[in-house]
C-alpha cells in the first residue's frame, strides 16, 4: 500500500542574486615567504611523583599568622608571667595612695583678674544679655541688652570684644564695637573661623558678624522676610551643616520655632535651610504631666546640643517644659504654616517633668552622654538622665531668686556652676558629701543680676561672668575646681547609673 | 597560633586592664584590643621613649640592659615588656 516516491525538485531562479554578483570583486594577498625550521628535543632521565591533600581542619589560618612573626609565641610566654606578676602586685599596692604630683604651681584661690566695661552702654544703662567666648580662647564678645525691657525698642545697642591676650588691654575699652539696631539677645561665636560672631536680636533677625572686616561687619542676615522668627531670638547656636565642612545656625526664639540657617557670605543672606515649630498638642505625654492652659505654641529660651549624638537635641521653654528633640524627625509641625519657604516639623520626642517657671538653661555634660543640667525661676539646679522623667538631683542654689544660666565644667567632669539673680555664680562640686556649693563668687555688681556664664573652652580656668550692671567679670578659678581628679568618671558614671526602675 | 590568642586573653582578663598592645621591631601594632586610632597613638609614642629608656640605661652602664618599663600617670598605668623583636604594652587601672 505505501511505497517509495521520489518527486522531482522543483525550484525558481533568484532574480536578483546575479546581479549583485556582478559588482563582487575579489581580491588575494600573501606574504612573504615564511622562515620555518625544525628541531627535536628528548628527555634523558623521568622519574614519578603523586601528591594528596589531607583533610584540613580549622586552625590553618593561624600558621599564616604565625608565619608573619616569627618568634611571637616565644616572646610572650616568656614576658607573660613577669606582666601577670606586675599586674596583681599593681591591683594590690598601695604605694601611691594618694601621692599627688604638682606639675603646675596650683592656684589656691578664685580670683578675678579683669573687670571689662563700656562705659558708654552702661551710662544708657544697658545690660549684659549674652557672652561667647571664640574657638581659640583670647576673645571673648559681649551682647549689651535689655532682659527686663518687655516692650519692643529701637534703641540702639551693641556687641563689644576684648582680645584677653593682647598686652595693652583697657577693660573700660573693648577692643571692637559693633553697633547693631535692636538689642542682642544671644552670641555665639563660630566653632571653628575665630572671626564669626552669630547673634540673635529682640526684633527676631539674625545676624552674622565677620569682625576681620573693616568696614561693614555684618556677613549675612535674615532681614525681615516670611522665613525670619517673629519673636525674639533667644538662642543661636552653630551645628555642622548639610554641606561637609560648614557649619549652620541654628536659632531659637519665643515664637516656639527652632530654625537651621544656611550662611550665604557671596549674597549676605542666610538662607533658611530646615525648621522645627513646637507646638504644644504635639508634645509627647504632655497632658499627663502639666495641667497648665496656655496657648499653642511654646515658646523656647534654651537650647542645648548634645555632644555626644548629633541628632538630639534639649529644648526649655518658658512655661518649664524641657524636651528632647530630634533633627532627624519627620512630623509636620501642626502649626500654620506662615510663608515660610521649608515645611515646619515637629521635633519633640520625649519631655522631662516640668517646673514652674521658664527654664533659662540647659547644658549637656560633656562628660557622661546620658547627664543634663537644667535650670529655670525656681531657683533649683535639677540634674537629669535622658533616660527618665524625673530628675536625678536637685540642687538649691539660691533661696529666693531665679537661676539664669547653668554650665558644666569643661574639666571637672562632677562640677556645674550656676548664675543668679542676686548677682553671684556658684560652682557646685557633686564629688563632695553636701549639697551646698563648693564655691561662691560675688561679681560685687550690687546684687544685680548675673545674665550669663561661660567657661572658656581653652583655658578650663578662666571663667566669664555678665551682670546687670553691664560689667564682665573674668575670673581665674582655683585649681581643685579645675584638675580632674582620678576617680572623678567612676562616680559621674555611678550617679547617672541612680536611674529609677 | 591558638597559644598567642590564649595568653592575651589570659592578660587582658586580669583585674582592671583595659588594653593590651603587642608592637613589632618596627613600631607597628601586630596584636591589639583598643581601637585603631588609640592603639597607633599608644604603639608609636611608647615604641619611641622604649628606645630612649633603653639607652639611657645602656648609657650609663653598657653592661646593664631595660628589662620592664612602667608609667605611673594619675589615671593609669602603662607597663612595657621590651623585647629584641617585640614590645608588649599593657595599660591598667589600678585603683578598680
């Protein structure tokens, strides 16, 4: 039924092939003739060999590290009892106990060494509002002011600096006055350019000074737009920027906003780079704590940065709330947006148990990550872990007036001073047993006042005092309030460790 | 080298060190339990004052030699075992 078929093949011609075949072309090339030879090579001896690996255990990677030194083992078995030895004899000994080196001839007393005035703002009867000292420790800049003016002025006030080092300082003449139209509420000076000087005004600008300049000093300021606080400024601070290497303000006012500014020298603007409005609903636990009615917004007089984390930051308000906020936080403020150019956020991530009345200052220890000391109208010193609400301590440091500034010790790591209003500092030591203040200083301003306090960041024993009165007092402290002593972190340590369960 | 490991850890657990350094004839840190930036700062400026410690001995009596090394400072103290090809650094806190 099936057989073999064989059909013919059928096919069509390409009509186009041939003529593409007409335009080929074809080519040859060779080389030259090549040198060939040829030779022949015999082994005269063979011989055999095999290898195998064996299983490898684990610790083959330390030959290695044994071949790079030689004679390592050795070494140390030989030293390692002789150390061992020295080292229980160390833990045991008591041959140092308390043997005490005077390298520097120590001083016993707290003395002060220049009172700095300008006659011409204290005779208008201005007062010193805020102090900073520069980053290489010789110029210190004063803010003259009005704290007790709760009005708006437009009286002209100033920012005078002495150079401390210069050979022929005049106290009654600064070295440098800068006028400026409105009063200066707060001074920061750059931490790394020793001729920028950032300040805050009553009317809410703020300012940055370039003393190396002649003739107009004002580098950059906000001037009067939509982005600039409305209140005033009573904080600036300098913080490391988005860019590597530049430094960014940061200033805070009474209007409960914390605004980061970007400084544009070229253009002599600071351009608002990133903002934080606090606003009283979005304050964690805030209804637990405080009953106080107030309006919405919280208005801030005190700043702090942490050293240790760079994105915290403390915030105390004037109706004694003290919060931890963060720079990184992403919440959008509740509060109505002004025409500012960046949208708000609201920064407030933990709040600490608040007091009666403002808190003028919040300083970060530079010892221990967790300590803070805070300080408002109560007249109480509190020492704070960021760790709870309450407070770990609470020092009294004046019966019956109000704490304006608190400040760590850049050296001592247990020692605070703080500022009151009856015009003296006292240093508390919290290595000592009691709780009354190590020392007491009287700026003998006739019971005014002391409006600010600074330690001088490269010499720990100069310390800088403002009064009402519109005198600076600069201070050499004694040297048991400026040697660290040997166990001084052990017990900073221990008492921030007293946290509550 | 499992030995080398063991007897560092045998000194580094001894009742308050806080660091111990192995340093070679070069003055680079071999062994180490600081971190970098401490432990390069420790092993150069102790490889330096080993040397001079060991020639003002050998100064004043060629015969004589630096067996033991010790800084007392107020807050610790650095006790050097030199060696012809290493340097072992022990810092301790005496007062824990």
């Amino acid at each position: 039924m099936f057989t073999d078929e064989s059909l013919e093949t059928v096919g069509t011609e390409s009509s186009w092939r041939r003529s593409l075949q007409s335009v080929q072309e074809s080519r040859s090339c060779q080389t030259r003739p090549l040198h060939t030879a040829e030779a022949i090579v015999q082994a005269g001896h063979y011989s055999d060999s095999g290898t195998q690996t064996d299983a490898q255990d684990s610790s083959g990677e330390y030959h290695e590290a044994s071949g790079d030194h030689p004679g390592l083992k050795e070494f140390l078995d030989g030293v390692e009892e002789m150390i061992i030895k020295e080292l229980i004899k160390n833990s045991r000994s008591h041959a140092f106990d308390g043997f005490e080196v005077n390298w520097v001839d120590h001083n016993e007393t707290v003395s002060c060494i220049h009172r700095l005035q300008h006659p011409d703002a204290q005779s208008r009867g201005l007062q010193v509002t805020s102090l900073s000292w520069s980053c290489t420790g010789s110029v210190i800049a004063c803010a003259f002011g009005r704290v007790d003016d709760g009005d708006w002025s437009t009286e002209r006030c100033c920012v005078c600096t002495w150079n401390l080092d210069r050979r022929g300082l005049d106290p009654k003449r600064p070295d440098l006055v800068i006028d400026v139209p409105s009063a200066v509420m707060c001074l920061a000076f750059h931490p790394q350019r020793p001729s920028l000087i950032a300040g805050g005004l009553y009317s809410g600008e703020v300012v940055v000074w370039d003393t190396s300049r002649t003739q107009d000093s004002i580098l950059a300021q906000t001037g009067m737009s939509a982005d600039t606080h409305r209140e005033p400024v009573y904080q600036v601070q300098w913080v490391p920027g988005s860019r590597r290497g530049e430094m960014d303000m940061l200033s805070a006012g009474s209007g409960g906003r914390v605004l980061q500014w970007r400084v544009d020298g070229v253009e002599g603007r600071l351009v608002l780079a990133s903002g934080f409005a606090l606003v009283r609903q979005q304050v964690p636990m805030i209804n637990t704590i405080s009953k106080a009615r107030g309006g919405s917004s919280i208005g801030i007089t005190a700043l702090a940065l942490s050293p240790w984390d760079p994105d915290s930051f403390l915030v105390g308000s004037e109706g004694g709330l003290v919060l931890k906020c963060a720079f990184s936080s992403q919440t959008v403020a509740a509060a109505p947006p002004d025409g500012e150019s960046v949208t708000l956020r609201a920064p407030a991530q933990f709040c600490f148990s608040p007091s009666s009345g403002p808190v003028h200052s919040v300083h970060c220890s530079p010892f221990h990550r967790n300590l803070f000391v805070s300080g408002g109208t109560d007249g109480l010193a509190h020492l704070h872990s960021l760790l709870q609400p309450e407070p770990l301590l609470s020092l009294r440091v004046c019966d019956s007036s109000y704490v304006f500034v608190v400040r760590w010790s850049p050296t001592r790591p247990l020692v605070f001073a703080a500022a009151t209003g009856q015009g003296l500092v006292q240093i508390f030591d919290l290595g000592r047993r009691s709780l009354r203040a190590a020392t007491t200083i009287d700026q003998e301003a006739g019971g005014k006042p002391v409006y600010c306090l600074e330690f001088n960041p490269r010499q720990p024993h100069l310390l800088a005092a403002g009064n009402a009165d519109g005198t600076i007092n600069i201070w050499q402290l004694s040297a048991d309030l400026t040697e660290q002593g040997p166990r001084e972190s052990a017990q900073l340590e221990q008492l921030a460790n007293e946290v509550a369960d | 080298m499992a030995e080398v490991e063991e007897t560092l850890k045998r000194i580094q657990t001894h009742k308050g060190v806080i660091g111990t350094i192995v340093v070679n004839a070069e003055g680079i840190p071999i062994r180490t339990t600081l971190d970098n930036s401490t432990t390069v700062q420790y092993a150069g400026l102790l490889h330096q004052l080993t040397i001079k410690a060991r020639s003002t001995v050998r100064d004043i009596d060629p015969q004589n030699d630096l067996t033991f090394l010790r800084i007392r400072s107020k807050k610790h103290e650095i006790m050097v075992a030199p060696d012809k090809e290493y340097l072992l650094i022990v810092i301790q806190n005496p007062s824990e």
